[in-house]
C-alpha cells in the first residue's frame, strides 16, 4: 500500500473539557478526491485545520507524506503547509479587487515574484480556467458560477498540492451544485491535485469522490469507497448518510440509489423466476461535455436525459443515476425484444426534441458533437445489479448525435 498523503493515527483534541475529536484516524491519499461528511457541529473545521497544521492534537499524531508534522523543523512546516490552499464557502473575493487582482493577491502577498513574473503567471490561469473575458470585471458583475472559477483560480495560482473545499455548493440549486462538482473534478484532472472537501450534498457529492469520511460524534465512523458505506452495520450510518439519500434523486428526478435497490430487491423476493432487461444510457465523454458546453450545461444534459428516459420507461422499470453521466434502468417483464422497440422510440424522440443544455449550431458555428449511448443486457431477477449493467455497457451504441454550439464564456 502507498504511503497516506496525509495521516492521522489516534488524535485526540480537546478545548478544556471540550472534546472536540476523539481518538480519530484516517487516511488521505495522493491524486483523489477525498470527502469529509457530518452534522454541523461535529468537528469538520477543526478537523481541517489539524491536516493542515493549524492546529496541534491534544493526543495523537499527524503525519504527512509518513513524517511526523510535530517533528518537522519550522522550514519543513512552512513548506509543509505551502502545498495546500483553500475554497472558501462563499468564495470570499474582494469586491473592490479585479478578477485579475483577486487572482494575484495570493503571489503578491506570498513571494518575491516580479510584477511581470506574477502578471505572466495570472494570465496563464486566467485562460485556463476560461476567464479571459473577464480579467478587469469585478466579482459583482459575475455570474455565481464565473465567481466560482476566480475562487478556484486564485486557491491554484500558488501550484498548490492539496485544494480544500469548504461546502463548495452551498445554496446552489441542483444543476449548479453538479457543475460546481464538474468542474472540480476537471480541474483536478488538468492541474494535478488532491481535493479534500467538506460537503453536506448526498449523493451528489458521492460521484466525484474516490473516498468518503463519515465524521459523527467526535470519531470518524467511515473511511473508504461509497459502494461500501452500505456494508457497514452501524446506526450512526443508517441516521445520518441513509436518511439523507431522498427518495427522489435531487438533479434528475429519478429513484435514489437507496430507493432503487429496495424496489428491485421486493421485486426480486416477489417474483424469483422472472427475467429483467437492464438499459444502461451514458453521455459520451461527460468531461468533454462540461469542456465544450459548459459545467451547467453537461448537467442540464443529465437532466433532461432522465425526463426523457422516464417520460418512455417509467410505466414498465425503474431508474437510477449511477455516476456523473450515467442513467441505469430495469425494465420488469418485458422481454428483449420490446426493451429494444421502447429504445429504438426513446431515440427517435432524443434526436427529434433534442436535449436541454446541447444549443444546436447553426451553419459556419464551431461545433462540437455530442452522443447518447445505450445498451441492453438480460438477466435473472436477483442477480446483481452492477453486474447486468457491465453486460449492457459492454454493448452501448450511439442512439442519437447532436451538433452543439461550443460555450461562449
């Protein structure tokens, strides 16, 4: 096993007779998005603030690459900590600075780079973050999500390692939320670092992320991969995440994973012998997507996918969102041949109407194409789910195409 990017082992910490954790260990590792999970008041902040040497344990240790931070000498401990930087809930950039201006503070404040040395360097992340046609605007003439990219902008001008993120999409509706998350995770991808973040947003938040903490209680209940949290038999779980997972998925309108499973699995116990056809339906290159289009219009495209989905498979199966461009559905007693007549329709009425968030271009328009994709697989009531669905994808092909304009800013 690689060493943790970060470790705690056993730390305890106390204000007075306060305590605030209580023998907590974990692990956060290079490259991944790690996301920490719990009730207001459970020790989240603080929390943070131990990763990042803010704060020292009352008992316990923190190591970071393998190496204690409390026996770190004090350049080792700067350096230590001049590989983070932070996301602040609501951005908090300065109104009376430029785009450019917020951008720069943290070079202008932090080294000894010259005025064209940081200029060359605000630039490169002006364009990289597609903000180039607002460097002389200020933060009020922005959209919600422009304002997000300067955040974003500014924590990454320093080329730090690790990038928190405290409640990123708090107040944002659903279609913003996703994007946010969006383009996070692309982001990372381009710039090469860890995420660590702190969100209350179930499920969403749970597709982006390679690894989940549950903090409850001053202890961490939880730490691993999402598909497992459900195999972990403890009441402080089935409180605080399964009570969180709606009956209705937020963004899609479609059955919460909890939901869908419960409903396969009576079926399943109802009718034992039956056969299911599993649809799987995918938006091809959902990062190329979020890239061309824009983060809000890849999941405008989610989201109009799943309307159209239940609108032609509602009355005969269930559906589910299963990752950030992927739509799962059973379809109960219909046979092969009548899942494959349902999605030739399905199809046919994608292309005809077309879908939210993929503008159609016109002629002499940069263009990017867009396809849907879709595959069917059979298989015994019973049988796991993930397993049918690897069948279908094993099998996906393009139902429908679209000519989109590319995002003007």
């Amino acid at each position: 096993m690689p060493t943790p990017l970060i470790e705690f082992r056993n730390v305890t910490k106390r204000f007075g007779s306060r305590t605030i954790l209580d023998g907590v260990s974990l692990e956060i590792h290079d490259g991944q998005t790690t996301t920490i999970i719990g009730k207001s008041g459970t020790g989240k902040s603080v929390l943070l603030k131990h990763m990042i040497g803010l704060l020292d344990p009352t008992d316990g240790e923190i190591l970071f690459r393998g190496k204690p931070i409390s026996g770190m000498s004090r350049r080792e401990v700067e350096e230590f900590r001049g590989q983070f930087s932070y996301c602040f809930q609501n951005n908090a950039l300065f109104d009376s600075l430029t785009v450019f201006q917020n951008i720069a503070l943290p070079l202008q404040q932090t080294t000894k780079m010259s005025k064209q040395a940081i200029e060359d360097k605000v630039m490169q992340r002006i364009d990289q973050l597609e903000l180039s046609e607002v460097p002389h605007k200020f933060p009020s003439e922005l959209s919600g999500g422009m304002q997000k990219r300067v955040a974003l902008a500014r924590a990454l001008i320093t080329d730090p390692k690790i990038v928190l993120f405290d409640e990123p999409t708090t107040g944002q509706d659903p279609i913003r939320k996703n994007a946010i998350f969006s383009m996070i995770v692309h982001n990372q991808k381009k710039f090469g670092f860890t995420t660590i973040m702190i969100s209350h947003d179930i499920p969403d938040v749970f597709f982006i992320s390679d690894r989940i903490l549950v903090l409850y209680e001053r202890q961490i209940i939880f730490q691993g991969p999402y598909e497992q949290i459900d195999a972990l038999k403890h009441p402080m779980v089935d409180e605080f995440v399964k009570s969180l997972e709606h009956f209705q998925d937020e963004l899609t309108g479609l059955y919460s994973k909890k939901t869908f499973n419960k409903v396969y699995q009576q079926a399943a116990t109802e009718k034992p012998a039956d056969n299911v056809t599993v649809a799987v339906f995918t938006v091809d290159d959902m990062d190329g997507a979020a890239a061309n289009l824009g983060h809000a219009a890849a999941q405008e495209i989610i989201q109009s996918l799943a309307l159209h989905i239940d609108r032609h498979l509602g009355e005969i199966g269930i559906s589910n969102r299963f990752g950030r461009s992927q739509i799962v559905s059973i379809l109960f007693g219909t046979a092969r041949g009548a899942a494959e007549d349902v999605l030739a329709t399905l199809a046919r009425d994608l292309q005809e109407r077309g879908l939210a968030g993929a503008p159609a271009a016109t002629d002499g328009q940069r263009s990017y194409a867009l396809s849907i994709l879709a595959g069917l697989a059979e298989g015994k009531i019973g049988e796991e789910i993930d397993a049918i669905s690897e069948r279908a994808k094993a099998v996906q092909k393009e139902i429908a195409r679209f000519r989109c304009r590319f995002a003007t800013g």
